[in-house]
C-alpha cells in the first residue's frame, strides 16, 4: 500500500461505516414508523420519529447533495484550467522550440507563475530546464514538459 494513500484508505473506510450507520438508523426510523402505523398506534413518539425522519432524509440529505454539487464543480473548473494553461504552455513551448525569441521566451516564465499555483513542482521543474537547454537536448527535456503537463491534466 502507499503510505501516501494510508489516510485516504482509513477516512473512507470510517466515512463508508459511518453512512451505513446512518441508512441503517434510518432504514430502522422508517420501518418501525410503518410498524407503528399499521397497528394504528399513533402517539407522540411515531409523530417525533416522522419528524427525525423527515429532517434526515430531506435537509440533510439535501445538504449533503448540494455539498458533493459543489466540490465537483470545484473539480471541473480546476481541470478547465489546468487544460487551459497546459495547452498555452504547449503551445508556447512548441514555439520556442522551432525559434528562440526573447519574447516567446518571456511569456513562458509568465506562464510559470500559473503553473506554479495549479500544477505540482516537477512541472515548473521541468518547464525550467526547458527554457535553459541547448539545442542538443531541447528535444528531449520537451518530451519530458509535455508527459508531465499531460500526467497532470487526467
């Protein structure tokens, strides 16, 4: 197992026990309702188990949709950009490559400060030692950019 995905591995099983924990109380809160309402007893305590019932099934569970809503959103707009800097830094470096202008040159390393913030560091890494090659190997260290901007993007 990889001990950076240790964590991950022990919140979801907690967060997997804990909802079925939370289906099971409900499954539980919604058949002794039915129970309680086919024997016609219905009494204070089948009206608050309603009402429980109610709450969990409809805000919370609203709450929870509207919670996952949002943290994909977050997700897809993070991809749309990392896509959207990647194609400029494709782009610009495929550029660069055929002519070495000073300007090119300069919108790369304001590229970078983008990269910097969405993407890890072994892309400015490589983005870095792109810009410093000589022709020998130019080929190669744009090969490398570009596997790392593509492993980045899936």
């Amino acid at each position: 197992m990889n001990n950076k995905k240790k964590g991950y591995w022990i919140y979801s099983i907690i967060a997997i026990i804990l909802g079925f924990s939370l289906f099971g109380w409900l499954g539980y809160l919604i058949y002794d309702l039915i129970i309680k309402l086919s024997e016609k007893d219905f009494s204070n305590n089948t009206v608050v188990q309603a009402l429980i019932t109610l709450v969990v099934t409809v805000f919370i569970g609203g709450y929870f949709s509207k919670w996952l809503e949002l943290k994909n959103t977050k997700k897809i707009e993070l991809y749309k950009i990392r896509t959207e800097i990647s194609l400029k830094i494709i782009d610009l470096a495929s550029e660069f490559y055929y002519i070495q202008d000073k300007n090119i040159k300069n919108l790369l390393i304001a590229e970078s400060s983008k990269v910097k913030l969405y993407f890890d560091d072994e892309v400015l890494k490589n983005l870095n030692k792109y810009l410093e090659s000589n022709k020998k190997d130019r080929n190669d260290k744009y090969e490398i950019l570009i596997n790392s901007l593509r492993k980045n993007v899936k």
